[in-house]
C-alpha cells in the first residue's frame, strides 16, 4: 500500500490502492451510497467511477451542477464537460488511451455534502484558484504573454 501524497486528501482507515471497491469506500465514508442511474436527480451530487476492470480504477467524472453533463479533470490539463458517461469510456483493447468504462455510480444529497463541509472546501479550492489565476495571468496563456 503506497503512502498517500502530501496535500491530498484521503479519507482515514481506507486501503490506498486501485481497486473499484475501495474507491467505493472513500465516496461511502464522504456520505455517498451506490445508486444505479446517471439521470440528474435535484438534491443529489452523482460521481462516477470509471476502471479497467475491479482492480484498476483509471478515472472519475463528477455530475455538474443542475445536470448540464459531467466534469472531468483530464490528467494535468483544464477541467472538461461531457455530456454523456460513455462519451469518455475507451475500448478494452485502447487500454492506455481511455478510462475504460463506469463501473460505479454514487450519489449523496446536497445537506450531506453541506454537513461533511465539503462544499465549502470546493468552494474554497475554486476560489482560490480563480485568485491565483487572476494574480498571474501568464499561468492562463500557458507562459504566453
């Protein structure tokens, strides 16, 4: 079990590895509960698990707000909307060049997220970012001025 990086958040007493389950288990231990639809539900955050198979989970894609699609983080680029889950899913055979397929959705209800805090630890990182982001505007253009 590889130690979790420094900054990041984990949730204590989960395993830090790969498999779908455990992944299953941080989003439990966050207040989420396994549901078997991506329909957009009012009063519910929906995250997705995406994976290879049960132990190699690859990606997640977080329901935007009021159901206009799903964000994703894209590795170290710019985050990105898609509009259906299976528009970011990859064939087996394309292993290195997708996330593979959903293999778990979780939701948890607005006041869940609002008691555990977490929406206003993302609000926090957003707004911060954006602050930084306005302090440099280089680091928008890429170093182009």
């Amino acid at each position: 079990m590889d130690p979790v990086p420094k900054g990041l958040y984990w949730p204590p007493g989960v395993p830090h590895d790969t498999k779908v389950d455990t992944f299953v288990m941080a989003f439990e231990r966050l207040g989420y509960q396994r549901c078997d639809n991506q329909e957009f539900e009012f009063g519910f955050q929906k995250v997705a698990i995406y994976a290879w198979d049960l132990d190699t989970t690859t990606h997640m894609a977080r329901q935007h707000f009021l159901g206009k699609g799903w964000l994703s983080k894209p590795g170290i680029l710019e985050d990105i909307v898609h509009f259906t889950l299976e528009s970011i899913e990859s064939d087996p055979p394309y292993r290195g060049d997708g996330y593979g397929e959903v293999f778990q959705i979780l939701k948890r209800s607005w006041l869940t997220a609002l008691f555990r805090t977490c929406l206003f630890r993302c609000a926090w990182y957003t707004f911060r970012h954006w602050l930084y982001r306005l302090v440099h505007p280089s680091w928008k253009s890429g170093g182009i001025t």
